[in-house]
C-alpha cells in the first residue's frame, strides 16, 4: 500500500513544505517564523505574477490592520534568509508603488507523507533547542531572583522593634529621670 503524498515546492537550493511548515535549505532547516512562512508560501504559490502589498497582508494577517511597515520589514528578513544581498534579487523583485515578484523557478512535487523518526527536518528536533534555551532561562531567573533577595536581606541591618522616633524619646526621658 502506497503512501499518501504532499505538496512541495522547489526552487534554486530551497525546499518548501507547506504541510510541515519548513523550509529546508540543501536538506537542512532553515529557520522562519511563523509569519515570514506564510509570507513565503504565498510568494511561492504566486510565482511569476506581481502581488500588490494590500493582497499579501490580507492573506497573511487577515482580519487584522497591520501597517506596511510590517511586511516591508518581514519581507527584508526573508531574503536575508534566503540569502539575497541588498542588489541580489534571485527570488523576490520589489515592483516599485506596487508590491512584490517572486522570480524564481518553482517546481512543485509529491513527497511521501510518511517519514521515519530523526529524518531531516523532523519537527522534534527543531524544537528541542528552544525548550531547553526556555528552561535554562527559567532556571537562571529563578537563580538570579534567589541571589538577590538573599543579598537584600543580609544587607539590611537588625532592628529591634522600635521605631527611630520612639528610641529617641526614651534616650529623653532617660536623661531627665530622677536617680
């Protein structure tokens, strides 16, 4: 019995997987967020046609207002990892006024669903670092925040009960009690 497939897309030395949501570079991961992604993956299923700015943030951020700003910036971070220099325009062209281009030749192809444990581009192993970067981070806060209530308490001197106010007064009294 044969495996169910999936849509891929290819393109220079990219691999995109939608289903997944990864993008493999010469079969290692390269590491987008999740909004970079969609911005990618509608380039990708668009190719070769202009996408006005106003059609990509509706498919990426609908039903939220977002200033364009946000997908000029998302954009720059895309073709940085995409490896594209500021005069190098092998994947995205910027129509001027407009919107964008994605230029590159994209094959589309069937991958089995299927894929053993430890795979490249198992979603496991991608996640494993942030969880620990995440525990060690929580711990280090924990230590940190125990350090310094301990120093602010060793630092503070005893006092007795009393109030400064109330020392002076019987120093007063004291002086002038009758021996």
């Amino acid at each position: 019995m044969s495996q169910p497939t999936k849509q891929l897309y290819e393109f220079g030395h990219f691999r995109l997987d939608p289903v997944e949501r990864l993008l493999y570079r010469d079969g290692e991961v390269v590491t987008l967020t999740a909004k970079i992604f969609d911005i990618l993956l509608v380039f990708v299923r668009n190719s070769g046609r202009t996408l006005d700015k106003e059609e990509v943030m509706r498919e990426v951020w609908p039903d939220q207002l977002v200033e364009e700003g946000n997908l000029t910036r998302n954009v720059s971070t895309l073709r940085k990892a995409l490896g594209e220099s500021r005069d190098d325009h092998r994947y995205i062209v910027t129509i001027p006024g407009r919107g964008y281009r994605f230029v590159a030749d994209v094959r589309e192809t069937q991958a089995e669903d299927a894929r053993p444990s430890g795979a490249v581009g198992d979603r496991s192993d991608v996640r494993r670092p942030a969880r620990r970067t995440v525990i060690w981070s929580l711990t280090a806060c924990v230590a940190l925040a125990a350090l310094t209530a301990a120093g602010f308490f060793a630092r503070k001197p005893a006092r007795s009960n009393a109030t400064e106010n109330e020392m002076q007064a019987r120093q007063r009294l004291w002086r002038y009690a009758p021996e």
